[in-house]
C-alpha cells in the first residue's frame, strides 16, 4: 500500500474485550506509511478519495470544478494534475512500532507497553486479546474518513463496524 499498489497487509490489534476497545496495533512500516501519509494528503486527494459527491461543505465543488477546467486556462497540463493527483512518499524506516486508537505513532517497546497499559486502566490482562486482521484499500479508505471524524479511529473501525472477523487468541493468558 505504502508504494501505491493495492497491496494488503496484516495487523496485529491488541484489544481490551472487557473495555470493548482497541489498545494498539502493533504495526511495522507499511502501515505506519499509510498512517502518516494521512498527513500529507492534499485536500485534493482527500476529496477525490472519498468521493466529491460525498465531502460536507463546498470541496468537492471546487474539486469538480478543477477537474472539468480547461488545460488550456490552467498555466500547464502538469499543473492541474499536481493539484488532483499528488505524489505520495515513504516516511517510517523498517522497524516494529504501535499505533494507538487515535492514530498516535510511537515505537514498539515493553516500556511503551507497561506504560500505556497503567494509562488504559486495564486490570485484567487476561481480557487482552490479540486479533490479526488483513488491510486492504476499503479498510483504509474507512480509515481516511474514520479519522475525520473519531479520537477512536481503531475501535471504531475494526469493533464497532466488525471488520474483524479471523480467529482470536490470548497472548498473555496462562
């Protein structure tokens, strides 16, 4: 995905059950490039991705009436497509890092673990599960638009629209 294929990947969500909520995905870098290519999309491409005809207020009339503008009153061809379709970079080098419910990036370590389990006020670890999902184009598009919208962009995504449908286990159950 991160190279503009329609590629899929896994992630590895770490859920609270009893808190009904996604702690972390524990990612590696083609989801982290997605993550903070988010950043980088012009509003542009975010309209054009969710469909104009969809957007709240007047982007995607001005995206429309880009589109259907003559290239002979733009400066060049290349000008107007660099304002519909931009380029997309590689940010995250290869490493193991966690993404949090509200899309906060920090690098994958036991301390990041303990530390945000304190803050999550999760008592029971055996209510933790961990559920491997595959990410594709749809679940980042609900992705885009999730994050528009939610601090709890995971949960919201893969538990309260049941996207995750494969096979659970307990990573830190005896």
């Amino acid at each position: 995905m991160a190279s503009g294929s329609a590629a899929t990947f896994s992630l590895k969500l770490v859920i609270d059950t009893k808190g009904k909520r996604v702690l972390y995905d524990e990612s590696g870098k083609d989801f982290v490039d997605f993550v903070f290519n988010i950043l980088s999309l012009p509003l542009s491409t975010v309209t054009r991705i969710l469909s104009k005809q969809n957007m709240l207020g007047c982007l995607g009339d001005l995206y429309g009436s880009v589109e259907t503008l003559s290239d002979t009153l733009m400066e060049s061809a290349t000008r107007k497509d660099a304002l519909l379709k931009p380029r997309v970079v590689n940010y995250a080098p290869s490493a193991s890092f966690m993404v949090m419910d509200d899309l906060v990036v920090k690098p994958l370590s036991t301390a990041s673990i303990m530390s945000l389990l304190a803050k999550s006020s999760v008592k029971d670890v055996v209510a933790i599960e961990e559920r491997e999902i595959q990410f594709a184009i749809n679940e980042g598009l609900k992705l885009l638009k999730m994050c528009l919208q939610s601090k709890t962009v995971l949960t919201d995504l893969f538990l309260r629209e049941n996207v995750v449908k494969n096979e659970v286990n307990n990573p830190l159950a005896g």
